[in-house]
C-alpha cells in the first residue's frame, strides 16, 4: 500500500512538474513573439495583461488536448467569474429581449427629463466576452452620462455563426426601442454602442436601422476600436501592429473565420490576400485601400502588398465577407449617408486602426458628422482590457471619458 501511494505522489508529482513547464515554454514562445512597440501607453502592464491571456489560452489549449475541456470553454468560464455586486448609483437588472439575454443600467438620481438610451455590444472577437467582462464599462457609461444602458449578451460563435450575433444585437435593439416608455428613456436620444467586435455589430445594427421609418432614428452611434472589413488584413496598421497585444493580425482574421463559418481552414490565404478574386478586390477598393489613409500613419514599416488572386473554392468559403451585415464598411454609399452623428475612437498600436480611419473617411465623404478620437500610445483593448484598477490605464481612462 505504502510502495503504491509512494508511486502515485511520483507520478502526479511528474505530471504536474511536466504540465508546468509545457505551460512556461508556451508561453515563452508566444511571448517572445510579441511586440511591445516603445510609444505604448504604460508597456509594462501591457506586458503583464499579456503574460496573463497568453496563460489562459496555453492552459485552456493542454485542457482540450487531454480532454478536460475545450479551450473556449476554459478561456470563457475565467471570463466569467469575476462579479462586482451592487451599485449604490445604478439599478441593474437581468432581462431577455427577443429571448437575447440583457443586463440594464438605470440610474438611481431622479432625472427632469427622460434618459439618453445606449445599446452596447461587447467586444471579444464574437467568440469571447460576456455581460460579465463588460460590466464595469458598462456601469462607468451609466453612472458618467447618466444613461440607461442596455448591454447585450448575444450569441457567439464558434457554436453559433454569423449571422447569429448580429441578429441577436438587432433584434434587442428592436426590441428596446419598441418598449422604449417602460425604461423612461427620450427615442430621440438613443446611441448604439460597441468596441472591437462589439463595434462591428453597432455599425451593421446601425446601417441595417438607418432605413427604417417605423423606429426612432439613431440619435448617435460609438465605434470603439472597431473591426469593420475582412478583405485585406495587409493595410499599413495590420502590418504595422502584427503582434501588438492585445490583438495580434493572425488573431483578428482567426476571430473573423470562427465567427463566419465556426473555423478557420483558410486562415493562412486571409491573411496572404487570396482569398478574394481579384475583380471583388478592385471593386471595393474605392473603399478598402491604403490610398485612402493618411500618409502620416504609413511611416511605420509598411509595404504596399501586391494584388493576389484566389481559387474558387476558399472564395466560396468566406465570400459572405462581402455582406456588409459582416463587414460594415463594404455598405453602398446610399446607407452611409442615412447613419446618424458618429463617435469613432481608434489606437495608434492597434491592428484594427485602420478599419476605423477607413469608414471615417466614409462617414465623412457621405456628409455624417463625425467625431474621432485616436489614442497615439493606445493599443486595441485598452478601454476595458481589465476590471481591476491597477491594470487600468491612463490612456484607456482618457478614451472613456471621451466616450462619455
């Protein structure tokens, strides 16, 4: 009895020395890959979140392999496990929209007139992020604008497809505005809002309410770092940032694959360009192209990247990229120039930056005022990369208060 406990203290004493130090060589390599350029706000923070996220993904990745759980479940239930309690200033409420999980923010101070609305999606790449991890942003929203605040808790993929979340966001949007006097908010004051992948579901939500004569029109929409095309991860910033956490290039076309079709075989010809025919590419070039950035946010290392054709195989995988209710910026001008006053917030060390100057440029040339804000020591994430106050950030508060 003795020998075999003996063996059974060796063996797991093994096993968890090996676990650890498959664990610490992953994230070695990963974290070597990284670059933290020299400008980023507060770089060893940024290197800490990073260790942090890297831990979570290596971890969840030996789970799935021994057959604990997947890796997105492990990653998930992290997520989802920190709780902030009650708010002296705001009730909050859990509710279904349309059957769409919701968690609302009212103020508790007596207003003299009705509140301003705010639709928010979060963000996580449509495959991580909950009304959990984006509740303390969504309480700063509520508690600083004083604004009722809806945030939505859709459908992610890769369980659930597009356009899944996108339905999900619409259809509580819908929803809020037809029920709008149960909340005692204006329907002239109500902004859709979202960051990252979150932002991509407020600029599809946004076009797709732009023609619709039975709602309120959209007072405003907000754009945080948003992700807002999928035909060319080679423009100057995806370049430029490659391997800036929080969101590194290869990353950013993965999410976009898992949220389109629930994998990402072809991840390899989206990040190479060839995964459009060429005549699709000239034909919204006019919108997605490098010609049409600044000169100013070229300097970095970027390289002009030569036009590539595709099979029509991987094209019939993802041609859906081509719908604007996945890639808002692909919209005909038609729907452009409809969408309401624009709030749109970009980071210079952020892969996704020029997604964002792209469809200020839109905006703008379809006469929408718009209102941009553009961290230069920002990185994506950096609004709500962590509900703890020493992670925070000195240029995320300045992007919030903007916001607000």
């Amino acid at each position: 009895m003795a020998v075999a406990y003996t063996l059974l203290v060796l063996f797991l004493a093994v096993f968890v020395a090996g676990f650890i130090l498959l664990v610490m060589g992953a994230i070695n390599f990963h974290f070597s890959n990284a670059e933290i350029p020299p400008g980023v706000n507060q770089p060893v923070k940024l290197r800490i979140i990073h260790i942090i996220l890297i831990s979570r993904a290596v971890v969840g990745r030996i789970l799935e392999n021994i057959g604990i759980c997947s890796q997105v479940s492990f990653v998930r239930y992290l997520q989802g496990r920190k709780t902030l309690g009650a708010d002296p200033k705001l009730f909050i409420k859990d509710l279904c929209f349309e059957k769409v999980p919701v968690r609302i923010y009212q103020p508790k101070v007596p207003s003299a007139s009705q509140w301003r609305g705010v639709m928010f999606f979060h963000g996580g790449g449509w495959v991580f992020g909950s009304l959990e991890t984006h509740e303390k942003l969504c309480r700063s929203i509520a508690r600083e604008s004083e604004s009722v605040v809806v945030s939505v808790g859709y459908r992610l993929a890769p369980e659930h497809k597009y356009p899944a979340a996108y339905e999900d966001c619409l259809n509580a949007t819908i929803h809020f505005m037809k029920n709008i006097e149960h909340y005692g908010v204006d329907p002239a004051r109500i902004i859709i809002c979202g960051d990252s992948a979150g932002g991509n579901l407020a600029a599809a939500v946004s076009q797709t309410l732009a023609g619709r004569s039975d709602l309120p029109r959209l007072r405003a929409q907000i754009l945080i770092y948003p992700g807002l095309q999928a035909l060319d991860f080679n423009l100057p910033s995806y370049q430029q940032n490659q391997r800036v956490p929080l969101l590194f290039r290869d990353c950013a076309a993965f999410f976009a694959l898992q949220y389109l079709n629930g994998d990402a075989s072809n991840l390899e010809e989206v990040l190479e360009g060839c995964h459009m025919p060429i005549d699709i590419k000239l034909k919204y070039r006019k919108w997605v192209s490098p010609d049409n950035i600044p000169e100013k946010f070229k300097v970095r290392g970027y390289k002009p990247h030569v036009l590539l054709d595709c099979t029509t195989e991987v094209y019939e995988t993802v041609k859906r990229f081509c719908e604007p209710n996945l890639c808002p910026l692909l919209a005909e001008d038609a729907v452009i120039h409809q969408l309401p006053e624009s709030f749109i917030l970009t980071c210079e060390y952020d892969v996704l930056r020029d997604d964002g100057l792209l469809y200020k440029k839109r905006l703008e040339d379809n006469g929408v005022q718009v209102t941009w804000y553009h961290l230069e020591d920002g990185f994506h994430g950096i609004i709500s990369s962590f509900n703890s106050d020493w992670l925070s950030f000195s240029s995320g508060k300045r992007g919030l208060d903007n916001i607000v």
